[in-house]
C-alpha cells in the first residue's frame, strides 16, 4: 500500500512509482496530480492529416526553431524527432 502524502498528492501510490523510477520530488507530483496522467491516449490525427497551420501550432507549443521557415514535411520530420 502506498504512503499517504497528505493533501498535496491526489495519487499516491502513481506518486512512489514514479519516485522509485528515479523522478524528482517535484516532477512525480506533477504527473500523479494530473487527472489525464494514466489514460490511454491515440486519438490524435496523423501529422499528414493535419494543415501545416496545425503542425506549426504543435510546432510552437514544443519549441522547434525555425519552423517558420519549414514546409509541411520538414515540420513532420521535426515533430517526430522532438
């Protein structure tokens, strides 16, 4: 049975899995606080379903440089190589 770490964590046995994987204190709560974190996901379309104005979206929320400048293809490549 899990430790009870009181309030601060909604999940607690998630929270010492993910702490005996090796998780910082601060990373294990953010995920095992988190009400998707567990769920199955894969319902996302497939880049090449996508516009490039929604892989240039995706680009931004993750960071990629220059995908200003990328068509659509090099933005795929970037995407799955992040």
């Amino acid at each position: 049975m899990a430790k009870d770490h009181g309030n601060q964590i909604k999940n607690d046995e998630q929270y010492e899995k993910l702490r005996d994987k090796g998780m910082s204190k601060e990373k294990a709560a953010r995920i095992a606080n988190d009400s998707q974190s567990g769920v199955k996901g894969g319902k996302a379309k497939k880049y090449e379903d996508r516009t490039k104005d929604d892989l240039y979206e995706e680009a931004k929320k993750v960071g990629i440089e220059g995908r200003s400048e990328m068509s659509k293809d090099e933005l795929i490549k970037a995407l799955r190589n992040n």
